[in-house]
C-alpha cells in the first residue's frame, strides 16, 4: 500500500516579489505533497495580505487548482508583541490540521512567520502535536550580508522570536542559502517558454519585476523561496547544521540565542541542480497537459 502524501500548508507573501510563485507551483504540482491550504500573508504594509491572496487565487486559477485545499488569509500585520497573538483564518488552519489526522503537519514559511507565532500564542499545546516549521528567512550567521534587514525576519521580529522559542521543530534556510537559488533570463526563456500559459506568465513577472526594481539593470533573479519547497521533498538534497535558536533584536540582527537545549537546524546550502530542474520539468510537464489537479 502506498504512503500517504506529507500534510502540507504554505504562508506566503506571494505579491511581494516573483519568487513565492514558483515554490507554490512547484508544490501543488508535486504528488508528494498533500497542499492541504495556502496562507496569504503581509509583508509589512497595509493591504498587502490582500494582494497576496490575490495572487494565490490566479495561481490556483492557471492551475486548475482551486479546489485543492483552501485559501485563509493571514494576519493584515505584524505581532504587536512576543506575548499577544494576532487571530486569523491561517492560524487558526495552522490549529486545526496541526490536529486533523495522524500525519505530521509540515509548514512552509515563504514570508513572515506572524500566523505560525499566532497559533502557538493561541495554543500553546500545538507543539506537543510535532508540527514541523520550515522557514525562509534570517541573516547570514556567518559572513558578509548581501543587504539588511534580510526582509522577511524584517516584518515580523517579534513572530521569529516567539516560533524560536516555542521549542517547535524549525528548519530555518537563511539568506545566505536562499539568495544562491539564482536563473537568468536567458534561463528561464530557453527552458520555460512555449510550456503554457502558467508557465509563460512565471517567466514573464521576473521579466518585468526586473525592469522596475531600482537597484538593477539585472537579467537574473533567486527563486529564494523554492528552497521550503525542495526540504520537504528532499530534506537530504540539504545540507543542515544544528544551532541553539537565535534570537533577534529589532534591528533584525542576531542578539543572542534561546536559553534552551533545544535546536533548530540551519540549511547550509542546497542541491540547487535538482531543486530547479525538478521543478522546470514539472512545469514542462503541465504544459503539456500531462498533468491534472
């Protein structure tokens, strides 16, 4: 008999820029996984979350997805606080399939972490459940940092302090890792364009995002949140460490670390190969109509 799919929820700030959209392509058009909900998420101004849901729901459209697992929006900002919960729809999934059968609720984190600090403000006792919380953010540990704040630590300090310090299970894939998952243009044309719509309209926002962004001229982008996606189909395409859990000062730089014997594993770097040309090919894939949600 065959193994059930891993149990799987996804919060992402996915207007932001035009990286959460490939990572939640890649892992609705996985069988592995078991999307069980999107989680539309802020990213640090007023009707951002809204935008996020917005872009979700056109995703889950080009998909023919729309049915698989529900979409519950997120908080509309930041914790007040390390201590007060900011209740939503996405925490309160969070609470739900954290308990809803008996496999393990894993949740990738493509922005701020304010809906998983959420519900564990609101139930603490979640994390006797063992969900497993896989985030993209932080600065580097080590090194120079490519800028700073890194972003998503950024708009929510107070929620990456409480999950540090819940003693949840964290997978945390910092900057350092995050900003190495890069494709050009050149790339993206060559290997996507012709595979369909969905697919023309990924490489097409790069395209474009590119062209308005003040720092550039640049014809390559880090599909940096991809890397949640490829650890829970692949925790050994990773390299991991163990480290006390940091935690972080308003200024979004390390400022100590939990007094704590728990850890949480840092990824290190990542197979970059597979993670891009599996999901390229599951793109091609669906183009081809070889593929049906």
């Amino acid at each position: 008999m065959p193994l059930p799919p891993h149990k799987v929820l996804i919060s992402t700030d996915a207007a932001n820029e035009v990286d959460d959209q490939f990572a939640i392509v890649h892992a609705l058009l996985s069988s592995v996984l078991d999307v069980r909900g999107i989680l539309p998420a802020h990213f640090g101004r007023q009707g951002s979350r809204g935008e996020s849901r917005a872009e979700v729901e056109l995703l889950q459209s080009m998909l023919g997805a729309s049915g698989r697992g529900v979409v519950a929006d997120g908080a509309d900002g930041a914790l007040a606080d390390e201590k007060t919960p900011r209740p939503s729809a996405a925490s309160a999934l969070i609470r739900q399939e954290a308990r809803s059968d008996d496999r393990r609720l894993r949740v990738a984190v493509l922005g701020p972490l304010t809906d998983v600090a959420s519900a564990l403000l609101e139930d603490p006792g979640i994390v006797d459940d063992d969900p497993l919380i896989v985030w993209i953010g932080g600065p580097p540990y080590e090194g120079v940092v490519g800028y700073s704040p890194e972003f998503n630590l950024s708009n929510d300090v107070a929620a990456a302090n409480v999950v540090l310090a819940s003693g949840v299970e964290m997978w945390q894939i910092p900057m350092s890792v995050y900003t190495m998952i890069g494709v050009g243009h050149a790339e993206l044309v060559e290997r996507l364009g012709g595979s369909g719509a969905l697919a023309e309209y990924l490489v097409e926002r790069v395209i474009a995002f590119n062209a308005r962004i003040d720092y550039g001229p640049m014809d390559f982008r880090s599909l940096g949140d991809s890397p949640a996606i490829g650890a829970l189909l692949n925790p050994l395409g990773a390299r991991w460490s163990l480290r006390p859990p940091p935690r972080f000062g308003a200024d979004s730089e390390v400022a100590g670390t939990v007094d704590t014997s728990h850890r949480i594993r840092v990824c290190e770097a990542v197979d970059t190969r597979w993670l891009i040309e599996d999901m390229f090919a599951k793109l091609q894939a669906f183009g081809r109509g070889e593929v049906r949600l």
